[in-house]
C-alpha cells in the first residue's frame, strides 16, 4: 500500500485504494482495533487540539482510521464537530505539504509521500484555474494590494481564476483576502505561494466537510456505538454547542481577557487574535452592535469592515458560524498569556469560561452589558 495514502487520505487516490481493498468495514473494526483506536484518536484531538493526533507507522491502520473516523464524525452527528474534524484534517494536511515543498529532496525520492505543487493542482482538477505569474520585468509591477506591507512580493506569485479564488478564500480570515484588496485583472487574482497552500488547506477542508454527516448502515452503526458514544460524551463535556447568554469579564480565560484589555485600550489587534475574541465574544451571546461598539475606541476603526467581519465569524453572512480557537491554536499564534491552574486542565477557552460560570452562584453575577446600559442611563 502506497504510504503516500496514508499521509495524505484525503486523495481520491487513497479512496480508490481503499475501495479496492475490498474489505467489510465491520470486519476492519471488528477484527482490527487499532484501526479503530487511531480513528477514535483522530476525532477526539479534532475537538481537543485543532489537529489528528500523532500517525501510527503502520500505512494501513493510518489510511483506514480516515473513512472509520468520517463514520464516527456522522454517528455523532454534532455540526460542531464536523466543522472541526475537517478542519483539523485540512490544517494537518497544511502542514505536511508545505512540509514537502521545503524539502525537495524528499520529493525527488523514488519512494516519497509527499506532494508538491503540480499534485495538489492535478488532485483538485485546478490546473486551468492556476499558473504562475510572469516574471515582474515581463508584467505589470504588483499593486500595493498585491504587494503587502514590506514592498513588492519577493516569494513566487501566481494567478489565480476569480471563480476559483472566491470560493477557497471564503472561510480565510483577514482583509487581505477580500476581493475589493486584491489587484484583480482580467479576471485573475494575485497570490503568494504561502498564500496559495493556505488556499489548498482550504481545499482539503471542503472536501473532508463534503457529505458529512451521512447516513451510516446499522451493522457499522452497531459495531461503533461504544466509541460513538464516547464521542458525544466528549462534545458534552467540552459543551461546544452550549448556549452561553452571559458576560462576565472578570471570568474569562487570560487569554480573552488579555485580547479584550487590549481592544479597550484602543490598541490594534492582528488578524488571528481579532477573530479569536470576536469568535469568543459572539460565542457567549454578544450580537453584532455590541462587538462594533467594543472597537469604536480603536483609531483605526473602520465600521463597515468591522461589522462585516463580524457577521462573517457569527454565521450571519457565511455558511459557518465559527468557534474560538482552541488552547493549542491560541498557544501557537501566541496569544495564550498568564495561565492558571485551570488552563493547565482545560483544552479550550470556552470550557474555560463555562467551568467558571458553573462555579459562580449565576444570581450573584452581573451580566457586563447590564452594568454598561446602567452606566449609559
């Protein structure tokens, strides 16, 4: 079996692999339970870390715990987690191609599984839709929307269709992939080589998220009702589809509560620590008008923009209504600061700020929208 698979299940290849096996899924479950185990894996660090957990050696137990999990993620059936599963697919999948093209001399090997550029493009059918731009000396000089806050591009540019750009930049947070910031010519839109692995990510993400949940055959159902159940058990304890209607400054995680300091001292937030507060605000039951507000102080504030990107994040003008990120994303980016004991036990700032609601006597809390309309009469 072609190793390659298993690194990268998401290939229509590996499906076609798998199918060609022939094998009853029950059986694989049945009979093999550490397929089981890694599929399990895969979705529990889908909620818990942003990712899919670390991969096994064996290439058939990694590529058969991808179509085991996208069972498990439709047993549960929580549009939550099959928002993050994906996600976590997608961003792993980020990291290991973008992992191949900085070393080509795995790429080159006879026996590499890794991807470059020309896969990724025979593997979406975007061959048509993406070519590399002409040399600056032969083309037109980069706009300063194409060119980024330190002068023209110095890493490869290609265009990309417009048809094709949308759609993959639709869930990229950042004004940088708006349309109306891009050098748009006829018919093209600029990007980096960065830029464009970020939209492959995207990519991969919309096509684990294709067809899940989908209808599971009882014999497979059965088989997996201990794990499934599990799972449920998980998504509760994390309690990501709770409805929260309460704001409590003084209970949020440090993380949050740093972020929303800064918003309050006017200062500018970069683009992944604005979606984190704005998804962790819009999470505990802040509408658009009271998000808006919180920036006005910032010198920079656009309201317009502000407001887009806002609805954007809450659902109202996307597909998705997106979670904050969890600990491990918000350690990455950096934005994770003065942890206590309680971040030391909990994966995510929501659970955070849940334990901490539950262990207040909710009577004696004083919702902070209450205080400002007070301190506004």
């Amino acid at each position: 079996m072609n190793p390659r698979y298993a690194r990268y299940p998401f290939l229509e290849a590996a499906k076609e692999a798998v199918a060609s096996e022939a094998v009853d899924l029950v059986s694989v479950i049945e009979d093999e339970p550490a397929v089981v185990e890694r599929a399990t894996e895969r979705v529990e660090s889908a909620l818990e870390a942003g990712d899919v957990g670390d991969p096994v050696h064996e290439s058939r137990i990694e590529l058969f715990s991808y179509p085991i999990a996208r069972v498990l993620v439709s047993l549960v059936d929580e549009r939550v987690l099959v928002r993050r599963y994906a996600r976590a697919e997608g961003a792993v999948a980020y990291q290991r191609f973008t992992a191949d093209l900085e070393d080509p001399t795995e790429l080159k090997s006879v026996e590499s599984t890794g991807l470059d550029l020309s896969d990724l493009l025979s593997e979406f059918d975007l061959e048509g839709s993406i070519r590399e731009a002409p040399a600056v000396e032969d083309g037109p000089v980069p706009t300063d929307a194409a060119s980024g806050p330190s002068g023209p591009r110095t890493e490869p540019t290609y265009l990309i269709e417009v048809g094709t750009y949308l759609p993959l930049a639709a869930d990229c947070w950042g004004d940088e992939w708006r349309l109306v910031n891009r050098a748009l010519a006829d018919g093209e839109v600029p990007v980096t080589e960065t830029e464009l692995l970020t939209l492959f990510r995207e990519a991969v993400t919309r096509r684990v998220e294709a067809g899940l949940p989908f209808d599971v055959p009882d014999p497979i159902a059965d088989a997996l009702e201990d794990e499934a159940a599990a799972l449920r058990e998980l998504v509760a304890e994390l309690e990501l589809v709770r409805e929260i209607d309460t704001v409590v400054p003084e209970l949020f995680p440090p993380c949050m509560k740093a972020l929303l300091d800064d918003i309050q001292k006017g200062e500018h937030l970069p683009h992944h620590s604005r979606f984190a507060i704005t998804a962790f605000l819009a999470s505990i039951g802040m509408n658009t008008d009271e998000i808006v507000e919180l920036y006005r102080i910032n010198s920079s504030f656009g309201e317009e923009m502000t407001r887009y990107q806002t609805d954007h994040i809450r659902g109202d003008t996307s597909p998705t209504e997106y979670s904050p990120p969890s600990c491990a994303t918000m350690q990455s980016y950096g934005d994770c600061v003065n942890m206590d004991d309680l971040c030391e036990r909990i994966p995510h700032p929501m659970a955070y700020y849940e334990q901490r609601l539950d262990d207040e006597d909710e009577d004696d809390l004083e919702d902070w929208r209450e205080a400002q309309a007070a301190e506004a009469e």
